[in-house]
C-alpha cells in the first residue's frame, strides 16, 4: 500500500472514488500563471513543426501518383489552407476554458464515455512516437557518418530475428536517449523548444536547398516533368492528395485542444494558426521537390528522402566543407524530428494516459510511457511493411474525423460555447455530461456512423476488391467521416435533447456553474480569463479541487 501512495501524483485530498478517476494536477483548468503561450508561440510552434521529414516528401507521393509538380504543390496548398479552420475551431474551447484534449471530450462523450476516445489517441501517440524515433534515428546515422565515417561500418552483432543491425540500433537508441530531457519540460515551458527549431530548422532546410540547386546546376528534369493523369483521373488524383494532406494532420485537429489550453489569450490560438499551418508546410514541401529534382540531376534518380540525399553526399571521398554541411543539416533534422515527436506524440499521449490514470500519471510520466512504448514495438519492424503500415495509419484518420466532427458539433452547434466547469470532474448524475452512466450514446452513434461509411472504401485500400463509389468516398474520408458524424450528432440531439440544452439558447462561451462570461474587449473578442485559479483550489484540502466557484472570469483588459 505505500509503494502505491508513493507512485500516486499531486492531487486534492478527500476525493470521492469516483472523483480520483477524473481529475489530477494536470487534468484541471490550466491556471494562469502557466497560460504562457502568446501569438508568436503558435507561430513558432507550425514553423518547427512543418520542418519534418513527412512534410519534405510529401509531394513525392502525389508526383508518383501522376501529378506535375505544380499541381501536387497546388494540392498541399489546398489541403493544409482546408484543415487549418479545423484546427483553430477545435482549439478554441482549450483556449477559452484552458482545458485540455481528454477534458474537453467529456463534453460530447460523457465523463466515462471519453475514455475511449482518449485510448484511441493515446495508444496511436505511443505508435508514431516509434515510428518517428526511428527515422531519427536515421537522421544521428547520417551525422555521426559525416563525423566519423567509419561508423558506416560498425560490424553487426545483432540476430537477423531482430529485424535489424548494430549500427542502425546505435542510431535509433541515440535518439530516443537524446528525446528524454525534452519530455521533462512542461507544456508551458516547451515552447522553447519549438521556437529554436523555428530559427535552426529552416535555416538548415534554405541551405540544404540552395546547395542541391547549385550542385544540380539548376533546378532538375522534374519540374519540366508534365502530368501522366488527365480528365477525371486527374480530378480524383489531385482529390486524393488534397485528402492525404488533410488526414495527415486529423491528430492534430483532435488534440488542438492540448496546446490552446495554454493560450495567453483564445486570439493567440486562432489566427496565428489559421495562416501558419496552410504557409509552413507549402514552403517546405516546395523545398522537397525542388531538392529531390535537383537530385535527379545529380544521380541520375529522384531521391525523395533528404537524409537519404544527404547519406548519398557523404559516399566516396567527401569535403570537410561537404562534411559539415551534411553534418549541420542532419543535426538540424534530429531538432526536427524531436521537437516534431513531442509535440505530436509525447504531449498528446501524455495527456491521453493522464485521463485513463488520473491517480498515477501525469503529462510527463505519460510522456515516458509513450517513450517506452515506442521502443519496446520495435519501429523499425512496422516500417519494414511500409504499404500495409501506412495504410492503416491513413485509415486511422477515420476514427479521428469522426471524433472531431462530434466534439465542433457539439461545441458550436448544440452547447453553443457553453461549459459547465465543475460538472467535468465528477460523476454525479445530476451532472451536464453524466449523460446515460457517464456516457453519451447520442455520441457514439454519430462516430460508429462515421466511420461505417468508410468502412467499404478502406477494405479496397488494402487490397480487396470494391465498388468504384466505396472508393471515392473513402478518397474523401476525414470530410465523410467528420460530414457524417457532425450530421447525425445534430440530428440525435434533434430529437433527444441533452441536459443543459434549454439553457444554450444562443452561442455565448461562458462557464455556467459560475453563471459568468468572458467580458469583451473594445473589438469584440474574448479576451477573458479566470481569476480564481484552479491551482489554489489543488491545493486546498476540500473535497474537489472543482466544486464550488471553480473559477471566474474576468477582463484581461
């Protein structure tokens, strides 16, 4: 028994059962002090996150796929322009109520409901944190060769039972060992990171390209290659890739809420994102394909990969001057690769775990676990099947836009801005998001729904034979599954109305258990923020750090 108080985290004493499997330290309203992300944060934040592998070969996929390069480039443009208004409407609660992912799921799932959910999203953050490990363990190969080159030949001592070598083992370990003290650092203080990977990162992107144009002698064969697709071939090819752009960041729209929960102010997670997102990826993606151009003049092939095209610099007998070149843009991808692994995976299963273990796990201990995780699945195995993994991934984006479609509904549409605080930690059946035994029927119908209508189309993308329709809806699967879910959540709350619903007769974001709301500034928007902190009431020894007055708002004005 005390091993186990021992391994409990900070929590408010004299919890009922109930209430100690709904709220920690890190599951209550963010309290103001650690509201420390402003404007030029969010900014920061895209910028670094943009600069990743995935986004540099991004247009590679829709090249191969028949596209030009101007209309594949075009296809991102539309994509990330499109998911961008997602994100912001999704983030918006978060930045209001500064709560985050696995709170703000309560609302429209039920306070049991929502565990779901957050399984969902916390088990696919443990995943990808391995995958992303892994290609930066790519990344510290491709430094530490510019170092000593004989690293390349590191004997291997490793059975081929474990689905790779010595020195590709090194590499990913190194990796994962460097990512450690990141997760240490709290959501309001990381940001830091993020805003040197924004300064580093595309430096290291501007002169990896300029050095290809120059060692090409112009910009290659690839950008004067014409489209193999014409007519509605090429209208469903572009449809498609506009898609992939927006399923690649379907986690993202879902877990906006986790970062806007730190918001200075809700204007700081709104339009610094909406034009951040659509601008960061379409320049890294055009540096992509301007670079894997110049590199078929180079070597006779497109090398879509840019640790790929940096390991094919370092082959014969390279310069000190290429060398350090290789070696400072490789270090560059490893800021990268991290600051991209904690932002989309660390964070995002750490608040995950910290709703599915209130009692024992906070955001960092979940941030270890995902860490553990990651290495204990042996990435490099799930990449070795490359077709089938990424295909599943894809399908994943499903799950997630059906999700996503029930929490903007019922945000915007059926509660109308309105949140009662105190009622989202605990489980007591007079509660707004009790629901039916904690859960929220009228929910999951509308996200099983989502996800049906895409079911077909998703067996035909691993390789079974289906109908032509089946295919093109799943072609547009996060709009399918989000248009789907969004509908039938509307239309069951139609005919079976909520508790609180009389109540949110017009859109007002305000915390009804205070009966107050955020007080507007001369121009209109919300500019307000709660007084009485949440952290205070941590801290008392009452009998929920949320009820009574769980906080107030007043005007930051």
């Amino acid at each position: 028994m005390g091993i186990l108080k021992r391994l409990q985290v900070d929590r408010a004493q004299g919890l009922s059962y109930s209430e100690s499997f709904l709220q920690n330290e890190d599951l209550l309203p963010v309290p103001e002090e650690k509201q420390t992300w402003g404007y030029w944060n969010f900014i920061a934040f895209w910028i670094a996150d943009s600069f990743n592998i995935n986004t540099w070969m991004i247009v590679s996929s829709m090249v191969q796929l028949g596209l030009s390069w101007w209309q594949a480039w075009i296809c991102v443009w539309i994509g990330y322009t499109v998911v961008a208004p997602f994100i912001v409407a999704n983030a918006r609660p978060g930045a209001i109520f500064h709560v985050t992912f696995p709170v703000v799921a309560r609302t429209s799932f039920g306070v049991w409901g929502s565990l779901w959910c957050v399984f969902n999203r916390g088990a696919m953050a443990c995943i990808w944190y391995g995958v992303q490990a892994s290609i930066g363990g790519s990344c510290v190969l491709v430094m530490l060769r510019a170092m000593w080159p004989s690293v390349n030949n590191i004997p291997n001592s490793m059975p081929a039972s474990s689905g790779t070598n010595t020195r590709d083992f090194m590499c990913f370990f190194l990796f994962w060992l460097i990512s450690l003290p990141a997760i240490w650092f709290p959501i309001h203080t990381i940001r830091h990171l993020f805003t040197v990977k924004a300064i580093v990162v595309p430096i290291a992107g501007i002169t990896f390209f300029i050095w290809c144009i120059v060692k090409a002698h112009g910009v290659g064969p690839i950008i004067h290659q014409p489209a193999t697709l014409h007519g509605s071939d090429l209208g469903w090819g572009m449809v498609s890739s506009i898609m992939s752009c927006i399923s690649n960041m379907a986690t993202l729209v879902t877990n906006a809420p986790d970062f806007a929960s730190r918001a200075r102010t809700p204007s700081a997670a709104g339009l610094p994102q909406l034009i951040t997102v659509p601008l960061g990826f379409s320049i890294v993606s055009f540096f992509g394909v301007i670079v894997s151009s110049s590199s078929q003049a180079i070597y006779g092939e497109a090398i879509w990969s840019p640790i790929d095209l940096l390991g094919k610099f370092l082959d014969g007998e390279p310069s000190h001057a290429t060398r350090f070149g290789v070696w400072f843009i490789a270090a560059s991808f490893i800021i990268a690769q991290l600051g991209t692994n904690i932002s989309a995976n660390s964070i995002s299963a750490g608040c995950d775990l910290t709703a599915l273990f209130p009692r024992f796990i906070n955001i960092r201990r979940g941030g270890y676990i995902a860490a553990i995780v990651g290495l204990c699945m042996l990435p490099w195995n799930l990449l070795k099947s490359s077709n089938s993994f990424t295909s599943y991934l894809s399908a994943y984006s499903v799950f997630l836009s059906s999700i996503a479609g029930v929490m903007i509904t019922d945000y915007y549409v059926i509660h109308k801005g309105h949140y009662n605080i105190k009622d989202l930690y605990h489980a007591r059946t007079d509660g707004w998001y009790w629901y039916t035994y904690g859960i929220n029927f009228r929910a999951y119908a509308a996200y099983i729904a989502g996800i049906l209508i895409n079911v077909v189309g998703f067996a035909g993308a691993t390789g079974r034979t289906v109908p032509l329709s089946a295919t093109r809806i799943y072609q547009m699967s996060f709009f399918t599954g989000f248009g789907v879910s969004a509908l039938i959540y509307w239309s069951l709350n139609l005919a079976f109305p909520v508790r609180g619903a009389a109540q949110c007769t017009r859109f007002e974001e305000v915390d009804v258990s205070t009966g107050l709301a955020a007080a507007r500034g001369e121009d209109g928007e919300v500019e307000g923020a709660y007084a009485r902190r949440a952290s205070e009431e941590f801290e008392s020894d009452k009998k929920s750090a949320v009820s009574g007055d769980v906080r107030s708002v007043h005007s930051r004005s």
